[in-house]
C-alpha cells in the first residue's frame, strides 16, 4: 500500500501516452491509498483536467513560462519540491528521453535512490519493487529502492491498462520556487522526426536492416506503417551505411522500445539488436534465410524476400482498412 506521485509527460499542448499506463498501473498498486499526477510545464491546465478520468486522484501542477521547454534543473527543482510536498511512498516516470534525465535528478535533490527502466512493479517484502531486464534482456531481475521515497523509470508499453477506476482528478496548483538562472537556457528545440510516431513510445514498430539496400528502399514501409499507425525503425547496419537516420536505430546503440508489435525485416538478430527489441510483446521476423537468428526470438516468421513480402503485407493491410 503506498501513496504513489505520478510524473505525467507533457509536451506539444497535452500529457503524453504515458500517463495512461503510469497511472493505470499506479491505481491497480495503490491499494486503497492515493494516485497523486503532477504535470510540469507551460499552460498546463486543460491537460492536468483530464488525468481524473486516467486514475489520478489529485493532480498537482507547476505552470509557469520558464518551463515551457524542458530544463534540466528547474524541472528537477520543480518535481523535487513536489515530492517533498505530497511525501508519497513511490514516484513513477517513464523511462523517455526526459525521464531518464530528469529523474536521477529528482531523487538526487530528495536524497532518494531511482531504479530505471524497470519493465514490471509489484508489491514485494519491502514495499513496491521493480523488475529490470539485464545484460540486453539476457536475464531479469528484482530491483527494490532503498529509501524513501522510491523513484523508478518505467519503460514505455510496459503494461496494458484497460477499464481504469478514475479519480476525482482535484487539480491542485503548486508554486514551486524556481530559480531565476537555472544555468540552461533552451534557445531551439528541432523535432527530428516531424509528425510521425516516437519510437520508443509506439506500440508497433516496423523495421528494416541492412538488406534494405538504399534510402529510397526504406519507403518501401511507409504505407504499411501508415496503415498500422506504426513507427518505423532500422538495424545500426543500415544506419551506418546511411539509409536511415541514428533516430530510428533500434538496440544497444540506439533506443530501447517495447512495442505490441515488432515486424524485423531483413534484420539478422545480431545480440546488439535484439537488446533494444526483444521485449516486443509480439515479434514477426521476415528474412530469406531460414537460419537467421532473429527466427529464435520470433513469435512468427516468414521465410521470403522482404521486397515480397512487404508489399504483400501492404496490400493484406489496406483490404483490412477498407474493409
Ligand atoms: C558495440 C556494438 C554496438 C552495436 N549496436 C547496435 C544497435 O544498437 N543496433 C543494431 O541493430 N546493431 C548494433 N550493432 C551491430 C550488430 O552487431 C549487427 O552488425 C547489426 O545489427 C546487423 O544489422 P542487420 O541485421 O541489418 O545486417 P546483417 O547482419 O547484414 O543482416 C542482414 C539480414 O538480412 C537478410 N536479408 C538479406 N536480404 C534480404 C531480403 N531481400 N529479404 C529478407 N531478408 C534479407 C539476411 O539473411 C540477413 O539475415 C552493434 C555492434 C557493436 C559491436
């Protein structure tokens, strides 16, 4: 049982998908004790409204023009006081870019310890623990945070939320003390990937790897990722020989995701892959070689030619659509 703080992304006028899970799975911890959301940022209010119906029982919020974009140290700052505020027993975050960041930050100025990208919470011997896949995914492990409270990242897609209690969502605003130079300034921020879906939070991700051949080749995807609202990724291979960009590199390198659905095509399975994908909760693999590794750790193959059967898979896609 434990009064859990929520950390709830917000970006672009709204709360990232995120939240949904955190809090859904906050709810299902809390026991009987309160889901406290806070949301950090510029104009905050018509995004913090909604968390009620996504389990939050309060939602405290920092709104201020300085945090318009994201700041290292004010938003640690921020949150730090926060906590100290609500005193909760636990402070969920994902594990995105800015949560990876921000949290060891956070706990830091709390004097707490974070255990990040943890995959599962549960109740343990010493209140809620984590699980953490280790060495690329090769083992899993229990991770429990000593020290109260206890932060934790958790990765995106960990947990399917579905017919959450809401909360009374009671909106609450905080007046953190925010120093007036933080020591960073934002002067641009460059979105890499213009509208399409963030990697490591989709729930689908199509993926090409060296054998795709060009750049152009790589656009053999986009209608089927279109189709499935589903983002696309690549094998450092193909990164490397320039068809696609270090932001859609998926493994060791590159970004950790964890979707509903992996589709590998023409990707070998080397170990340094596999440790950014293998917690996909389904994996279809499409390689001419039936000895591939991927083929191991595939819920489903497809011996074949990947310039075949993609198209193939295209077309199955858009009958579905339009069906
Ligand atoms: C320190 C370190 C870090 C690394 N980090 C990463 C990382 O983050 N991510 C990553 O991906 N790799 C990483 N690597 C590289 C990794 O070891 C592999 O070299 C790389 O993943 C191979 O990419 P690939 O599968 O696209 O290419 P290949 O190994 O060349 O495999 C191509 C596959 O495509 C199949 N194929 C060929 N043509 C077709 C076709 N027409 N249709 C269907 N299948 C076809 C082949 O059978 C083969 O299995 C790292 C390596 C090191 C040493």
């Amino acid at each position: 049982m434990s009064d859990i703080l929520v950390f709830c992304e917000f970006a672009g006028g709204r709360v990232k998908g995120s939240a949904r899970e955190l809090l859904g799975k906050a709810r299902e911890l809390c026991d009987g004790d309160d889901v406290v959301a806070v949301v950090i940022g510029s104009d905050v209010a018509d995004a913090a409204a909604g968390l009620g119906a996504l389990g939050a029982d309060k939602v405290v919020t920092v709104d201020d023009s300085s945090l318009e974009h994201y700041v290292p140290t004010s938003f640690a700052s921020a949150l730090s006081q926060v906590v100290d505020d609500v005193s909760p027993d636990v402070v969920l975050g994902s594990a995105s870019v800015l949560g990876k960041d921000l949290f060891p930050r956070a706990a830091a100025l709390c004097d707490a310890s974070v255990a990040c990208d943890v995959t599962d919470l549960q109740e343990g011997d010493d209140g809620i623990e984590g699980t953490r896949p280790m060495y690329a995914g090769k083992c899993v492990v229990q991770v429990s945070v000593d020290s109260d409270p206890k932060f934790f990242t958790v990765r995106p897609n960990s947990f399917i939320v579905d017919g959450v209690e809401a909360g009374d969502g009671d909106i609450e605003e905080f007046d953190a003390e925010l120093d007036d130079d933080p020591g960073y300034e934002v002067l641009e921020i460059e979105s890499s990937g213009g509208d399409v879906v963030d990697l490591t939070e989709a729930t689908r991700i199509i993926s090409g790897g060296r054998s795709l051949k060009s750049e152009e080749n790589f656009g053999l995807f986009d209608e089927a990722a279109g189709l499935m609202g589903a983002a696309v990724g690549a094998s450092r291979a193909a990164v490397d020989a320039g068809y696609a960009p270090h932001s859609m590199q998926v493994g060791q390198t590159g970004k950790t995701v964890n979707p509903n659905l992996y589709i590998a095509c023409g990707i070998s399975g080397a170990i340094q892959h596999l440790a950014g994908m293998r917690t996909s909760k389904v994996i279809v693999a499409v390689n001419k070689d039936a000895d591939a590794p991927i083929f191991q750790h595939a819920t489903y193959g497809i011996v074949g030619d990947l310039f075949e059967v993609v198209p193939l898979l295209t077309e199955q896609l858009r009958q579905v659509m339009t069906d």
